[in-house]
C-alpha cells in the first residue's frame, strides 16, 4: 500500500531533499510540495494525504498555526516537523497539538529514517490493533522495537539501514531468475557499493545463494538467486 507524504516547506532545496529521503523508501511517494501554509489550506479543504512533513519559519503564518489549524477542522494527519526551530515554545507547541515527531535542522538521514519508521509502527498499530497494552504503546512512543520486527531485522550490521533493505528486499522479491550486483543497483536506484554489503548480508542469513556465472569475454560475475526459504524470510524485511 503506498503511503501519500505531503511537504509543507519554503525552502526548495530542502523541500527537494526531503522529496529525495521520503521516495528512497519502499511504497512512499511525495504527492505535493508547497512554499507555504495557504496554499496548505487550500489542499487540506479539499483532499487529504497520509503524513504531512512540515517546517515552522515561513512567510506569512507559521506552521505552528498551520498544525493548529488542522486540528481545529478535526483532520488527525501524522505530523513530522522538520524545522530550524528550537524555542521551547514552539516545541511545547507541538506536542500540544500531537506531532508525531520532530527533526531539528540540519537533520542526519538516519534521524529521518527514524522518524519515518516510528510512523510507520504508528500506522501498522492502529491499522492491526484494536487495543493497546503498555508495550505496544512504548514501542509507538518512544522509538522501541516496532511488534511486527523479527530478530534477525533489528540486529543489523553496523552501517546497514533496515529502511534500505527493505527497499532491496522488495526489488529482490520482483526477481524471477538469478540477478547480479548492478542489475539490482539499477531496478533499486542504489550505489553498486551500497547494493553489496546488502548482499552479503542476505547471503550470510541464508536467503542468497552466490552462483557465478561466466561470460564469453570478460571476467566470471557474481550473481544471486533466492535460497529455497529464502522467499519467506526475505518477505519479513517488506
């Protein structure tokens, strides 16, 4: 299921990099971007998204206002706000009028990986869940273990994104013969490098089997193909 993200922020190149960081994950898509909070207004009279990435400092009314605002017309939208903003105030603000989260600028991607991954434990939560006991509000809380992870996922190699394997995951799983590192760089939109230290992973966790496949000219190349569980356990990092 895709998930819609909506970008309220003035700065276009920001706008640009958080357009960037939202669609190099698995089934998000930035539907709309805009340069301030009318034109927010506009957009949320009439259509709604799924989670609202929104800044703070912007002309004309700010977007503590505008999140203000959203709440007043009962529209309950996930809010992350990315900001330079680090008053006190505005941050009393916003947990006031229940953001989900909150990056202050310059942000790292893997802070924002974070903040993604707690709204997505937040939507599976009451997507699967009628009632909630103490743990499974941590986990949605306070960035603990999401319930539906297993070990093997949360425990991965220092430098390993799980928002990235899962990306890889997904294209590994549209495979239907054996693949190769650049193959699966170009399908999944990563770094070659990037690509294989996934790779390994999966083959070290026995979901990939190495098959070398030679070539009339040039040097043999390292392929994958899927072990005979290996489909099942890969479906586990979607």
């Amino acid at each position: 299921m895709m998930t819609n993200v909506l970008i309220i922020e003035d700065d276009p190149m920001v706008a640009e990099l958080n357009r960037t960081f939202v669609e190099s994950i698995p089934n998000m898509n930035v539907i709309e971007s805009f340069r301030n909070v009318e034109e927010g207004k506009k957009y949320f009279r009439q259509k709604n998204a799924d989670l609202l990435l929104l800044d703070v400092y912007m002309p004309g009314e700010s977007g503590i206002h505008f999140l203000s605002w959203l709440r007043q017309q009962g529209n309950d939208i996930p809010v992350i706000l990315i900001t330079a903003a680090d008053d006190i105030e505005t941050i009393k603000n916003v947990i006031r009028y229940g953001a989900l989260d909150y990056l202050i600028k310059p942000f790292t991607l893997q802070r924002f990986q974070l903040a993604i991954e707690k709204y997505l434990a937040f939507f599976q939560t009451i997507q699967t869940t009628e009632k909630a006991d103490q743990k499974l509000i941590d986990q949605v809380f306070n960035h603990t273990t999401p319930i539906h992870e297993t070990p093997s996922f949360i425990d991965l190699p220092k430098g390993l994104s799980k928002l990235t394997l899962k990306k890889i995951s997904a294209s590994i799983l549209k495979e239907e013969t054996i693949f190769s590192t650049k193959e699966l760089a170009q399908k999944s939109a990563l770094s070659r490098i990037s690509v294989k230290k996934y790779l390994n992973f999966l083959v070290e966790q026995d979901i990939l089997n190495e098959r070398i496949r030679y070539l009339e000219i040039g040097r043999p190349l390292t392929c994958y193909e899927l072990t005979k569980n290996g489909r099942k356990k890969l479906t586990d990092y979607c």
